[in-house]
C-alpha cells in the first residue's frame, strides 16, 4: 500500500482515512499511563458516580505497542508474530484485544463433522493484511470482500508471517455463517529450517511452541492451523514432527472444541522438501497424526485415483483436501475460470479439496467496481460440486444483506456516512446469490446491490424478465433450518418497481423431521404471510419499539404467522405480475427480512454498563487537539446489530459556550472502540463519550440506557512546549 494513512476530520465528528504520499501535519503523540490505575476490571466496577475522568496533557512518546496500533493514528491493527523468539515470548498479556474475535461459531446443517465433501478457502490475496488490517474499518473505494460463506467450511487466512493470527473481522463473518477458521505456522528456506531445528530438537521444545499457538487461537477466538514447513528437516526434527502435531492436535481439541489442524503436503517422512501432490507412504505419518492434509496443486487424476485406494485414506476421504491454485500456477487441472474443472474430478474421487487465492477474481480484473459480478460467476461455476450449508441457529433471523462494504453507510433508509468504507465486522448473513433461467425469455438473478440500501452498505437486488407463461416467480434466497416459535412476527422491507407486486413465501417443515441428519429432500409448506394492518398490537410495538422514521421510498410490509411445531426451511421472494400477459422485466431491492418470535417485541432492552475510558493518547496537530482514547463497556453483545458512539462538548475554556449536540463518532459491533483523531476544543475543557445500542431487530435502546463516560481535561505547559 503506497503512501501513509492520515485521517482528516469530519464535520459530524466521523472520522475518514484518507492516503496521502508526503504531504501530512507534523504530530507530536503523548500518552498517559491508564486513566484507571486500579487496571480494567476494577474501571469497569466503579460506581456510577465515580466515573468521571480527568486528564492533564503531558507530550511524550506514545507507549501503545506498534504491532498492535498505527503509529500515527492509534487505530487498532492486526499483525502476525514474525520469529519463533516472538512466539515462544507470547503471553495473553500481549494479545491485541480489538484483534480477539466475538462472534461464536454458529450452528449449520450440514455440520462440518458430517459433511462428506469438506470445502476450505485460503485466503492469499495481494500479501494479506491491507485494508483487512483495519480492525475498525477502512476507508477503500472497491475492496476485496468475500460472501459466499454458505459454500464453504473451512477458512484460513494465510500470510509469509511465521505465525499469521486471522483479523478478527475475517473470524466474526465467518463464525456468523458457521464456518471455522484456522491461522497458519508458516517455516520457509534456510531462516525456517533453522527454527525447525531449534524448536523440533526435542519434547520439552515442540510442546512449548504447540502450547503457545494452543493460547493463541484460544485467546483470540479462532479454530485452528495450517501447519506449513517448506523448508527441509534434520533426523531429529522430522522424527518429532509427528508428535508435535499429534500433541497440537490433541491440545487444540481440548482447548478448542471443533477445531482442526491441518498438515501442509510439502516435507517427506526422511525430512525432504518434495512436494507429492497427493497422500502417499512418504507422507501418511503427518497425515496420522493430525485432521487432515491439504494437498500441493500440480496433482492429476492418476494422483485421486491412486490415494482413493491408499489404505491410510481409507475412512477419511474428507480429511483430504485436494489443492486447487485458483491463479493455475504450474501443471494443473483448471484453474482462474476453469476451477470447476478441478472441483469437478475432485468430487468424483470423494475428496474434500482447499481453493487457494480465489483472490484471483480481485487481482485480476482491471475495475475493481466489477468485482461483485465476477465474484458472483466465479462461485457459480463451482456452485454445482459445493453444498449450500443451512444455518440452523434460533429466531430471531435478522439480514440487511450487508456484504461489509459500500460506497455509503446507511441506517433506515437514509446515509449515514457518505463515503466508501469496509469493514467485515458489519457483514450480515448472507443470501444465495444466483442466475436462472426461467422458460420463454425469463430469467432471475440475485446480487448485492451498493447502490442502495436500508441498513449497512448493500440491499439484495432481485431482478429478472417474468415471462408471458409465468404469472409469478419465487426467488429462493435463504435456506434455513431455523426452529419456529407459535407466534412468529415477520418484516419485510423492499422497493419494487412499477407492474409487479412483492411478497415473502417462507417454506416451513415438521420441525421433527428436521432433526434427521443429511435428510435434503424433506417435504414442505408454502405460507404467504398476509400483511397486519397499522392499528395490530403487533404493528404498534414493532412501531413503538423502532422510533420515528421515514422509509423514503421504502415499502415495510409486517406479518404475523401462527404456527406449530415447524422450523423454516427457506426464505423467498415471490414477485407477481400486477396484470397482462407479456413479459414484464422487473427489479426489487430487498432492504431487510426479519423474522421473530412475537413475544420478543414486548422485551425490555438492557441498559449499558460500565463504560471505562483509557489508553488515552494526545496528538497535538496544525492549531487542534486531537483525543485518541479506548472504550470499553458492558452489554450482551449476542443481543446487538451494532453500538454507536457519539461525543459532545460539556464545557470549553469560554463557560458563555452552552454545550454541544451529539456527534456521531462511528459504530462499534462489540462492547470495545478506539476513538481515534476527534479533534476536541483546546484545554481546558470537559466532554462526554456515549454509547447507544442497537439491538439486533435494529430497536433503538431509551437514551436513559445508553453508557456515558465524562473527561475533563487540562494542558500542564513546560518550557519545552
């Protein structure tokens, strides 16, 4: 990435980031010790009436850890461990807590554990760790984001890092969609084999590395490794490398229910460095030892068939995945828009298989702004050898089709924040994107739709040509296997275009039948749910609960459905012809399905607790002050979409000054933010920071329950300054 990375101020009190090469003001960074003395714990256990902070503005260096904070915006970043030293030094201590994932795994059916054909995605893409780094968001005009989770099962992030940790945005989008996540251990030419010779030499050695990356992935939420040694081994090193990833194995298991370890094809059982494109007697001990071995790429159908009759593969055809290099490096099968061709003989051999750098897709075209439609021909060439996992998690189900990304920040319909960013943190459970043709000249397609949306960066555009012969189409874009409750309440927000008619069809099953692992073609209901007029009890708290609000064009359409003992298996968009017999080109962007148990409408939302204010550091630019400081706070996170964090004046040096409105800081999608640049008026002053729920139905919480966090302020000059 050329350039440093500045942030410029904006009027609402925003903060964007924007590139410059050498142009940038000279800063000088100071930093306090904790404002809490007494440590976190005790910060978040004050009393109400003690939490007011006072600062007095001392410059100095900032003592924040580099690895960990920009350097020139104290915005919190992710970074990997760079030497064995590093690793073996780590304590939980030293963790990055914005890089520490929040979002648990989900439930999914098929599960990992019965699913025949594994698929994982390694994600290479440009050298890893660019805009992704962010762990609060970028500002980027067309970044890389990937959404088809249902696809896959397994995601690793891979870096030349010796130990790459997954930013904690990659692991909370993927947790949200049920897939797993493993980071990597990378060795690599004559600096690797040396740490393998140090760290292999002996038990006590391996186990004090296996038992850090155990931490690890432990401390910051992930599920797993890819262990790749591409370097060669000594006697002794390749002798304990087994037991070293049987010991890992065994200790993440432990550690980390559901996780894996997987074994790199590269090093032989006499310590070579060859490359064998398949499992075979020269690697099967490594093999044996962990979950499973994700094979080199330059494989044939000669190397499938003859590990489909090794007898060590016997019983675990999915715990191997086959290789494929999306960029088509080498002699390969496929590869770039052939991929399918490898997944194709993969699954005719009953092998899970790794897609590595589906990258490619980004890198490779010259517009980035054509990234979505080339991302979405890309899977659907493979859509035919992938399963489409169902998630299975319980009500309430909640999609503002939100990829992470957009030209604009919206909430309710209107901007938020007019300016391209991206963050994965903000990903929402993601749709089946699709092209089919209907009969005559009808067609219907699905993607994300930037242009508009209603909350987030994207709507679903669900577009097509409704033929002569057809009076309605449905347009499957979830499919679930979600428990029902007996009283369900369900939103639909849209804008169709003229001449055709948009309603939800959800296809509903025996809830018991649901049970039954594997079981596809289970029979089911189509319910069309009839619209609740404005005076309902239901409409009136769904009202009541969201606030005032102007659709601006938007159409919210509620329902009510009374059920027993059904779970949802499918969620569609049925669009009717409004009258005639032509074919009638149409075009509906769905803004957000919700579909709750009714009786969580009358809940009472949570007050927010324990706001502590720390880490706070000054950076005194060209004549303003800017306050960069960390928020943390207490707040069931499983019950929010988001927070926002908003600061406002108090008092300045002139008292005649009243004090400020609400600004809008940003959104926070855990209890913990780093407020970074907010230029503050000049000392002495005293301000407020507040934090606002938004609960995952997108109610707003009662200001009365929003956290608040005081901070007065005052300027010690010395000679130097």
């Amino acid at each position: 990435m050329d350039g440093a990375l500045t942030t410029e101020h904006q009027e609402d009190g925003s903060l964007r980031r924007r590139k410059t090469e050498d142009e940038g003001e000279d800063q000088i960074g100071s930093k306090l010790s904790k404002t809490e003395t007494t440590g976190l714990e005790s910060c978040l256990d004050e009393p109400v009436e003690l939490r007011s902070v006072h600062e007095v503005i001392k410059y100095g260096a900032s003592s924040l850890p580099a690895k960990h904070y920009d350097p020139d915006t104290t915005e919190p970043i992710s970074s990997g461990l760079q030497s064995l030293e590093e690793l073996l030094s780590w304590k939980r201590s030293d963790a990055n807590p914005f890089n520490v994932a929040t979002v648990p795994l989900a439930n999914r059916e098929p599960s990992l554990a019965s699913t025949p054909h594994r698929t994982l995605v390694s994600h290479d893409m440009m050298g890893g760790y660019l805009d992704d780094r962010f762990l609060q968001g970028a500002e980027s005009d067309a970044p890389y984001v990937f959404y088809h989770w249902q696809y896959i099962d397994v995601f690793n992030y891979f870096s030349h890092n010796t130990v790459t940790i997954p930013p904690s945005v990659w692991t909370n989008a993927a947790h949200r969609h049920g897939v797993i996540v493993l980071g990597t251990f990378i060795t690599e030419w004559t600096d690797g084999g040396k740490m393998c010779e140090v760290f292999l030499k002996e038990e006590e050695s391996y186990r004090a590395v296996a038992d850090r990356l155990v931490q690890i992935a432990h401390c910051y939420g992930f599920d797993g490794w890819l262990i790749n040694i591409e370097n060669p081994l000594g006697e002794t090193a390749v002798k304990n490398t087994p037991l070293f990833l049987r010991y890992l194995t065994d200790q993440m298991h432990e550690r980390v229910p559901g996780s894996m370890v997987l074994w790199y094809d590269s090093v032989l059982e006499n310590g070579q460095l060859k490359w064998q494109n398949e499992l075979n007697p020269s690697n099967r001990v490594f093999f044996s030892a962990c979950d499973g071995i994700f094979t080199n790429y330059n494989w044939t159908e000669q190397n499938l068939e003859g590990m489909k009759a090794y007898s060590a593969a016997q019983g675990r055809l999915a715990d191997i995945f086959v290789g494929v290099d999306v960029f088509a490096r080498g002699e390969v099968v496929g590869g770039k828009l052939e991929t399918n061709k490898a997944l194709e003989m993969i699954r005719k051999h009953d092998f899970s298989t790794a897609i590595f750098a589906p990258g490619w897709v980004y890198e490779s075209i010259p517009d980035k702004n054509d990234f979505r439609k080339e991302q979405d021909k890309f899977w659907s060439l493979l859509s035919d050898f992938l399963y489409v996992h169902r998630p299975s998690s319980p009500l309430p189900f909640v999609s503002s089709f939100c990829q992470g990304a957009g030209t604009s920040l919206y909430w309710r319909g209107q901007r938020e924040v007019d300016r391209s960013w991206f963050n994965l943190d903000a990903q929402e459970l993601q749709p089946l994107y699709y092209r089919e043709t209907l009969e005559g000249e009808g067609w219907l397609r699905t993607q994300g739709c930037p242009e508009d949306a209603w909350s987030g960066g994207s709507s679903l555009l669900v577009e097509g040509v409704l033929p002569s012969m057809l009076s309605k189409v449905c347009a499957r874009i979830f499919s679930l296997q979600v428990p029902l409750s007996s009283r369900v309440f369900v939103s639909l927000i849209y804008k169709p275009s003229p001449g055709v008619t948009v309603s939800l069809e959800l296809k509903t099953a025996d809830a018991t039948l649901c049970t039954h692992r594997g079981v596809q073609d289970i029979p089911t209901s189509s319910i069309e749910p009839v619209a609740l007029t404005e005076d309902h009890q239901l409409m009136r708290q769904f009202s009541q609960s969201c606030g005032q609000w102007n659709p601006d064009g938007w159409t919210v359409r509620c329902s009510q459905l009374e059920l027993q003992g059904c779970a949802l298996r499918d969620v569609c968009v049925s669009v009717r012809r409004d009258g005639g017999d032509k074919d009638t080109p149409f075009k509906c962007r769905v803004g957000e399905i919700m579909i709750l148990d009714a009786e969580s409408l009358s809940v009472a939302p949570l007050p927010v607790q324990s706001v502590c204010l720390y880490d706070v550091v000054w950076l005194r630019g060209a004549n303003k002050l800017n306050l960069n400081a960390t928020l943390r706070w207490r707040y069931p996170a499983q019950l929010v979409r988001h927070f926002l964090v908003y600061w406002r004046r108090l008092r300045g040096p002139d008292p005649r000054i009243p004090s400020g409105k609400l600004a809008l800081i940003g959104r926070a999608y855990c209890p913990l933010f780093r407020v970074t640049e907010l230029t503050v008026p000049e000392p002495p002053g005293l301000l407020e920071l507040v934090v606002e729920p938004v609960s995952r139905e997108g109610f707003r919480v009662p200001e009365s329950q929003w956290g608040r966090r005081s901070l007065s302020y005052t300027e010690e000059r010395t000679d130097q300054s």
